[in-house]
C-alpha cells in the first residue's frame, strides 16, 4: 500500500495524519506524479469523513506553497477583503481606494468570470484599457507604495494545487463540503501576502452557503486555518436573499461603485456594506475602535478623498477615467411590476445567472433593479431596467426576471 492509499484509509477510520503525508501527496499531485483518479479517492475520503483542523491547515499550507507565495513584508502590514460571492456584489472597488485613503494599505487579488456572480476584474476591465496583470510582483508593490492599494486579478502561479484540486472536485460534484471551501479560499488567501484577512461570508439563495449556520460553520473553519498560520482574521456574516446593490452586470455594477464613492445612494444595503467592512479593516489594521474607523471611512467618502483616490488608482493601472462621467443610456427595456403587492422573495442565484447570459454579449449588458425586500410595489413602479442587445433579448431576460420575483 502506497503513502496515498495509507493516508486515505487514516482519513476514513479517523485516524491522525502528519504534515509530510499530506505534503507528500500534494506535491506529488502537483507534479503529475499522481493523477487525478488516483488522488480521487483522497479528496473523496476527506468530503465525506471529514479532517480535523490541524489537518485541515496541513492541507491549506499545502496548498498554498504548491506556486507562487507574494512576499509583501517592504510594504508593512497588509489587509485583505475578501467576499465568497454574491450577486451585485461590488463592494472591492469602493473598499481598496476608501482603505488606502486612511492609510491600511491592499494589494487585492480578485477573480473573474465567477459564474453567477461574476469577479472584480470584469468589472474593473470596465474601465478601458485597465490592467488587471502587472508586469510583476515589483511593479504591483509600486503601486501600492504609491497609492495605498492594488487591484489585480488572481495570479495563475498563485496556489496552483487549489486549481488543479478544485477542477478536479468541480467534476466529480465534490464542490459543496465546508472543509475543502475553506482550504481553497484560505490557500489563495495566505499565498497572498496579506497579514489581516476579513471574510465576508455571504449566506441565502444568492450565496454559495445556503444558511447562516453553513456559513458561520465554513467561518469557523476559515478563521482556525488563518490563526494557525499566523494571521489576524475577522469573519462578517451578509444575507444574500436578494441582490446586494441595485445594478447586476459588470459596467452596471462599476457604475454603481462610482455613485457609492459619490456619496449617491448612501442609504442603500451596499453602501452600508462597504462602510462596515472598510471600518473593520481599517479598525483593524490601525487597532482604534471600530465605531472610530466608521467615522473615518464616511468622511472620506463624503468628501469624495475616497472617489479621487480610485481615479488615480484607475489612471496608474491604465484605464479610462470615461466611466466616471457616463450616466445611464435608455434601457433596452423597462418591466413594471406585474400586480400591487409587497416585494416578498427573489430567487437571487438564479438572477445571477440570468443577468450572466446578457454579460455574454457584452460586458455593458446587465438588470438594474428596483426593488429590495419588503418594499410595497404597484403596477405602475418600476422593477427591472433591462440592457440587452435587442429587443427580443430583453423581452424573453423579461419572462425569466418575473418568475424570480414573489409579490403578494
């Protein structure tokens, strides 16, 4: 019996496995030593009997030194914000420049093409000619230095087992297990540098977590993997039954980031989302109360300090500052709501995944939305504006919107 088979089976009778088995088979995986029905079984044995968490940081470490680890220690203490997804979801680009205006300095990596919910880069490559890849790691640590944060997107060198593990599950319909979620949230994470990481865990129909308590069971574990590697960590709980901005698509959702850092729509679950999770950050990094951070992170988007600081952020990384100045075209087309009624439910994930169909025929096509939980609707108030390439687009993105409301 190989070292595999040997630490497959100790996983299945519960029994303890050492950091070198586990290092041992990731790396050989990595390597192409061991491939991936082989390792199957492995992975297979982990999401159905469950690893403790000392082990669960032996595999996360694992994978984190399997490529690329970002050494940021020139640039002082670094934060990270990082979201498990959502849709509308657009709080990155109002959070970066808001922290780098107070001085708690990001160097983000987001990803793109996120299914339902789409990446930060997709919205970031809104603004034309920005460059979601720096030349290298030196280049990225300029700008920081310069302006406090970075936005890029995930290198590909970055945790290159999670990829490879991740795939593999993606396949065989091992996705959903907390402990493997949290392994390969946690080992990009870690390989990115950052020395305080707040993990903004989204939970109902639009999130990957269905409830509150899968969500706080996958924070739990997130947080014992980041303490064993020496990092601060700070878990935040989001319900995510219903769009967290207005605006779904990525031009949209970059548009409704600028209105944010505006001071626009400062009332709006979004906004209040941003301020929350700046003021932890920067709370943190800082260590001043947090009600002292809040104050902070509302002045300067007051201000508009936090607004100009994404402009140069914007303009350092290549992109047009044109985005900044458009307003909203005519929509495409225009769905009231089909009776009088209070807004009860929408089907989140599946707008998500609605609204992604538009994106592909560009990223200018998406729903703004009009309505949040709760709010009392009539036949003449407005509910989605819908962009779309034609007409018949909207009209049949129309039929599928409705079916995603509950109105009683």
């Amino acid at each position: 019996m190989n070292n595999l088979e040997k630490v497959t089976k100790k996983i299945e009778n519960k029994q303890e496995v050492s950091q070198n088995e586990i290092d041992e088979i990731i790396s050989a995986y990595c390597n192409n030593e061991i491939s991936d029905e082989e390792i199957l079984p492995f992975i297979k044995a982990i999401y159905y009997f469950g690893i403790d968490d000392k082990e669960l940081y032996y595999l996360t470490n694992a994978m984190e030194h399997s490529g690329e680890i970002l050494d940021l220690k020139e640039l002082g203490q670094i934060v990270d914000k990082h979201s498990t997804g959502g849709v509308s979801d657009t709080t990155t680009i109002v959070i970066a420049p808001v922290c780098a205006c107070l001085g708690t300095k990001m160097l983000k990596l987001s990803g793109k093409a996120l299914g339902f919910t789409g990446g930060t880069a997709d919205k970031l490559e809104c603004f034309a000619g920005y460059r979601t890849e720096c030349s290298s790691l030196n280049e990225a640590i300029e700008l920081v230095k310069k302006n406090g944060a970075c936005m890029l997107t995930t290198s590909k060198n970055i945790a290159i087992a999670d990829k490879k593990i991740y795939a593999l599950r993606d396949r065989t319909g091992l996705v959903d297990n907390i402990p493997l979620i949290a392994s390969s949230i946690m080992s990009k994470k870690l390989a990115g540098g950052a020395d305080i990481i707040v993990v903004d865990v989204k939970y109902g129909n639009g999130a990957f977590m269905p409830t509150k308590k899968d969500a706080k069971m996958l924070g739990k574990k997130m947080t014992a993997i980041g303490k064993n590697a020496g990092r601060k960590m700070k878990m935040v709980y989001t319900p995510s039954n219903q769009p967290l901005g207005y605006n779904i698509g990525p031009k949209l959702e970059a548009m409704e980031a600028i209105e944010i850092l505006n001071g626009k729509k400062d009332k709006s679950i979004l906004y209040k989302s941003c301020v929350n999770l700046s003021a932890i950050c920067v709370s943190l990094d800082k260590n001043i109360s947090y009600s002292k951070a809040k104050k902070m992170v509302k002045k300067v988007i007051k201000d508009g300090t936090a607004l100009q600081k994404l402009k140069v952020m914007v303009k350092d990384q290549g992109g047009s500052l044109e985005l900044f100045d458009q307003t909203y075209t005519e929509p495409t087309l225009v769905v009231n709501s089909p009776k009088n009624g209070k807004l009860k439910k929408y089907n989140t994930k599946e707008i998500g995944h609605i609204t992604a169909a538009l994106n592909k025929s560009g990223i200018e096509y998406g729903v703004v939305t009009f309505a949040k939980i709760g709010d009392k609707l009539t036949t003449s108030s407005p509910l989605f504006h819908i962009y779309a390439k034609d007409k018949n687009e909207a009209e049949i993105t129309s039929q599928k919107l409705l079916e995603c409301v509950e109105i009683k």
